[in-house]
C-alpha cells in the first residue's frame, strides 16, 4: 500500500475522492432511515459527517439539515479532547452537549473513530433528534425553564462502544432517563450503525487509493472550498451591513421584544460577524450557545453560496465576535434548548444583509420553524402507555427578487427535513388531524409574494394525563416584508376544549398546558414576508392568487388595491375591475404612510371593536396587541414599526 503523501492530488483523483466522501455520509443517511425507531428521525431530523483526525468536517450530507451545519467539528473536537490516547477500532462516542459546540440537549451525536491498520485516520458522525431526553415535560422542551436541569439529559462525552462490544449499563442508564427508553436504544443502535457505513467506505477508499493519497483528499477538499469562498468574497465590496431582528419576548421581564444585532465586515476575502449590542440571556430556554450561533451564521450565508459542498473549509474566512452572556452566546447553566428562535432571526438576518449585497439572490424573512409536543398516557396501547407527539409544520419562505417565496416549505432552520405525514402521526400517537391545508392570505404582500404557510387542526383521541407545549416565535417580530414588501401574519395556537366549547388563544410559548381526550388545537403557520412594493404586483398575478385561493378577494383589494369581481366561483372565473382598481390603488397610495403612524391605541380599540383583525392590524397600521385579548403592546409596537418604517414604508413611493 502507498503510504506516501503527495503534494497534490491529480484532478480526476481529487474529484473521485470528494465526491466519494460526500456519497458516504449521504449513505449514512439512508441507513438511519432503514433502521431508526424514532418518527422524528424518521423525518429526517437528523444529519451526518466524515471528519478528518483533527475533526475537522471533510463532508456532510446532500440532505442534512441546516441546522446542524457548523456544529458537527465542534462536538467532534470535544470528543477528541475526551478520549485523545484512549481510542480504539470498534469504540463509538456519544455527546449532545450544546456548550461544548452542540445545538440542544435533543441532538445526540454518535462519533466512532476510523482506523487503517493502528492508524487514526478520521471519525464519522452520526447526529439524531431524539424526541425525548428527560426533563421536566415530555419532550424536553420546558419553555419557563431558566437553566439546563430544568431541560433535559446532559450528555458529555461517553463511550457506547469499546472495541465493538456494547456498553449497554451506560445506554441504559441514559435511556432510563427518558420518556421512550425503547426507542432511544433503538436509535443508538442505527445511528452507531450509520457510522460504521463511512468507516467501511472510508477503508475502502484506502485500500484503493492509499491511505496517503486519501488523507491527502480529506485536507484538499476542505482547502478547495476554502479557495473558492475566499476568491468570491474578494470579488464583492468591501464594506459594513447592519441588521436587527427580533425574539418575541422575555416571559420573566414583561412586554417588549429581544434584540439580536448583527454588523457584517467585510475586508478582502475575510468576514466577520459581530452580535455587539444584542440582548443578555433571557429568562427562558430561548437562548443560543456559541456553536449554535455559529451554525445560524454558517446556514444563512451558505444560503448564498449553494453551489459549494460544504465543510471545514468554509469556516476558515468567518470569525463570530459574540459577547458572553448575550442571547447568541449563552453559558452553562443557561437554559438553551429553544436556541431554534435566535438560530432563525440570525439567519434572516444574514439573508437581509446578504440580499444588499447580491440583489440577485436577495429575499424576504421566511416563517419562523414551530414544534408542538404532547405527551401522555396511550389508552391504545398498554404495552407502551407513555407516548410522544412530535410535529412541526411547513410554512412559506420570502418573496424574492422576480420570484414569489416557496409555498409550504420546511423552516430555513430545517432544510432537508420533511413535512410530517399525518397518517404517520396518526399511527403512531393519539391524535386525529381534522383539517391541514393552506392558510389562505399568509403570504405576505409584495411585488413578489412570500410563500404560503399552512393551517392544521387536531383533535386528542384516547389518551390520558396529557400536557402539551408549543415552541414557536413570530407572535410579535411577525415576519417581515423587504424592499417595501408587507409582512405575513403573527403565530398561535388556539385550543378549543371539548367540555365548554371554549376557545382559547394560548399564542406561541407555552409549555406544560393539560388538555384531554377530544380537545382541539389548531394553529396556523405564517407565510413568508413579502419583496417590493405590493401595489406594484401584476394584477393578473392576484388574480391568479385568488384563482389558487391564496389570497381572498377581500385581501385582493385590501393588500394590493386590486378589486376583482367573482363571475362563477366554481368555474374559477373572476374578473378584475381595472378602474376599481385604478382607485383602490391610489387611495392605498395616498394614506398608507399615515394608516402605518396612526396612534396604536386607536388602532387597539379598532381590533376589539371587530373593525380589523390581525392581518389588519400588523399590515396596514404596523400594530402589535395581545391577540387574545387586544391590548396593546406599546413597546413591541414601537420595534415592530421601526422595523416597518426601514423595511417597508421608506421604500414606497
């Protein structure tokens, strides 16, 4: 076997190895498929990774999710500094601590060490959402929760394997901790199989090529796309962008918004991102730790750059400057389990800051990524009686600049997940799904529309001692137009209890709420904001809308002045009222600076008094009220309007 190092790959040898090392980690992903017991991994909530001996990442997958981009070396460093002088062939590691360069406590990495012959030459990485890990409700997502011990199972670096032979008293110690222990032993064993998949590819690789000419690949391609990341930015200006969004609240400091700041340097082929200036952590599990902020940074700019594999490479030119103790770089102990919220605002964040740069790719915010978790006793099925609902839903990404955002599409934080079946769900949880389409009217308006999100009801069957929490943001910060674009429309859940007929809106945090056999909940995902001015909007495109029923006629001439009459709704024949039109445009064009200043207050009394509603009211008047009750919120509304007034107003003619 050749040994030897060589200077530098031949083209046909460095294109066969790179693509070779992608194909392994893809084929970790279809073993994780074919083997988990989780429906959320099922899902595909999951990622994969080939690291080189240092842990560096050398690969991911065509299809893990973005969330996980940017983290996979961190945890895979941590294990190397564990059980650096103490690895063996055969050993697999796991870890989901989320300071140590993790995401949350729900992400478990499995990491087993590659060898050729005594040689350590890489680590595969196997990383899965398991649906629960303890704490203080099913699954694991405690919103009031102030720090960690409140969250979940803290896993620092452990070994699973030794030498091949199962450490089945730690698994079981570990699994003993959760609500689902079968399952989570069930996905150990897939994901620790999935590892062994690049192990083998990896030897194999050796053993056709060399080890020298194969480790020699695993560093070119990270250097690869390091040259051409490098060679792109120094083709863009040099220069400073700033952008501001927003998590809805601190539920232990009163009403108001959470700042997260960003200003984006770029100088030469380097970049740096500083959160200077965003809010300390706050009283619940809505705070990011480093490695997740950096992964938000990595996943929104690698959105502009799609055409580049990604790995280690692509890291080399960023540097995150993020003061200790904010929101994006919280501590342990600090409670960070919902790091999903400021992962979200920071990469539309980047996506704003990106779109100045190349309007040609620029977009509009997208919807915020929501999880809604139940859990209880199964009145089905005795022999596993605990059981754990898990959903998140599709929404609408923004407009862009000469298209309409994507329609019913997994969140920016997720891209590669899928959109649960409810058949799936139904299967395998006491639940029913009454209704699940598209919400008519949440894309936001634009030039060019944002895409639309989705509504779904469910109905509790036979279940017992059952709580639910919802994860969710984009209550208040409602997703945001660009470029003079309107936003979409403010997230919630309402439940509806089957003894009273009641129905309560309970919005977008809660955790732990008892609900019972034959309750409803159902909630709405937004749509994405929109791009450009929407009296701008061909008119034909409305009417398309309306044919297509995203948009309703009423909001055909309240969001974008044009007036279209229904000739056969059946028939899907309607007809658009140019000279209406022409009116309700100028009329819209005349007032909406002074609808957009209007006092809140009176604004306020207009949504209690049924005059407008929610869409109305973030809009048109740029308002943010309890939407259960309709009270005012004076200090969110003034950040949502200056957001409106730089986003949408300065840009309208």
């Amino acid at each position: 076997m050749n040994t030897t190092t060589p200077q530098e790959l031949d083209p046909v040898t460095f294109e066969v190895l790179k693509n070779s090392f992608i194909t392994s980690v893809d084929q970790m992903a279809e073993q994780m498929l074919r083997t988990c017991y989780s429906f959320v991994i099922y899902n595909r909530d999951f990622s994969n990774a080939l690291h080189d001996a240092d842990g560096n990442c050398v690969a991911q997958g065509n299809a893990d999710i973005a969330v996980h981009v940017g983290t996979l070396h961190y945890t895979c460093k941590d294990v190397i500094r564990a059980f650096e002088g103490d690895m063996y062939p055969g050993d697999v590691y796991a870890i989901n601590d989320p300071y140590a360069g993790g995401t949350h406590f729900s992400d478990v990495r499995l990491i087993r060490p590659i060898f050729d012959e005594e040689t350590l030459i890489g680590f595969s990485q196997s990383n899965g959402h398991w649906s629960d890990l303890g704490g203080s409700v099913p699954g694991s997502f405690n919103v009031t929760a102030h720090e960690m011990f409140g969250e979940a199972v803290r896993i620092t670096p452990i070994r699973l394997f030794h030498k091949g032979k199962f450490c089945s008293d730690v698994a079981n110690m570990i699994a003993a901790n959760t609500r689902d222990p079968a399952s989570i032993i069930g996905d150990i064993h897939s994901q620790a199989q999935a590892t062994q998949v690049s192990e083998r590819e990896l030897q194999r690789l050796v053993g056709k090529y060399g080890r020298g000419q194969v480790l020699q690949g695993m560093n070119e391609v990270q250097d690869y796309v390091e040259r051409a990341v490098r060679q792109r930015i120094l083709e863009l200006p040099d220069g400073t962008w700033e952008a501001v969004d927003y998590i809805d609240r601190d539920p232990g400091a009163g009403e108001g918004m959470i700042p997260i700041h960003i200003k984006m340097t770029i100088k030469g082929d380097q970049i740096t991102y500083d959160f200077e200036g965003s809010h300390p952590t706050i009283s619940s599990i809505y705070n990011s730790a480093h490695g997740a902020t950096f992964s938000a940074v990595v996943a929104g700019m690698k959105t502009f750059f799609p055409d580049l594999p990604l790995n280690s490479g692509f890291y080399r030119m960023v540097d995150i400057k993020a003061p200790k103790g904010s929101v994006v770089s919280a501590e342990w102990p600090i409670a960070v389990t919902g790091f999903l919220m400021p992962f979200e605002k920071i990469m539309n964040a980047i996506f704003e800051m990106w779109s100045k740069i190349m309007p040609e790719r620029a977009i509009a915010c997208a919807f915020n990524l929501e999880y809604l978790l139940a859990g209880g006793n199964d009145l089905r099925k005795p022999d596993k009686p605990i059981y754990m609902f898990y959903e998140w839903l599709p929404g609408g990404w923004g407009g862009r600049n000469g298209k309409d955002g994507s329609d019913v599409t997994t969140a920016c934080f997720g891209t590669g997940l899928m959109s649960q079946p409810s058949e799936g769900n139904e299967r395998v949880n006491p639940t029913r799904a009454d209704e699940f389409q598209i919400k008519q009217d949440s894309p936001g308006p634009g030039k060019w529309r944002g895409g639309a999100g989705v509504i779904k009801a469910s109905t509790l069957l036979e279940a017992e001692n059952t709580v639910i929490s919802y994860i969710c943001d984009r209550e208040r910060a409602v997703v945001w137009g660009i470029e003079g674009g309107l936003p979409s429309m403010p997230h919630g859940l309402m439940i509806e209890h089957c003894d009273t007929g009641e129905e309560k809106w309970l919005g977008s945090v809660f955790s732990n709420y008892k609900i019972k056999s034959g309750d409803r909940f159902t909630r709405p995902t937004a749509g994405g904001g929109g791009f450009g001015d929407p009296l701008e909007r061909d008119v034909d495109q409305v009417k398309e809308d309306v044919i297509d029923e995203y948009v309703s006629v009423e909001r055909a001439k309240t969001d974008y002045g044009v007036v279209i009459n229904v000739i056969d709704r059946d028939m899907l024949e309607y007809e658009v009222d140019h000279d209406a039109t022409e009116k309700a445009r100028a009329e819209i064009r005349a007032n909406r600076v002074a609808w957009a200043r209007m006092d809140p207050e009176n604004v306020a009394q207009m949504f209690k008094d049924g005059q407008i509603n929610e869409m109305d009211a973030v809009r048109r008047y740029a308002v943010i009220l309890d939407w259960g009750t309709g009270d005012l919120m004076p200090k969110s509304t003034e950040q949502f309007r200056e957001s409106f007034e730089r986003r949408s107003v300065a840009h309208w003619n």
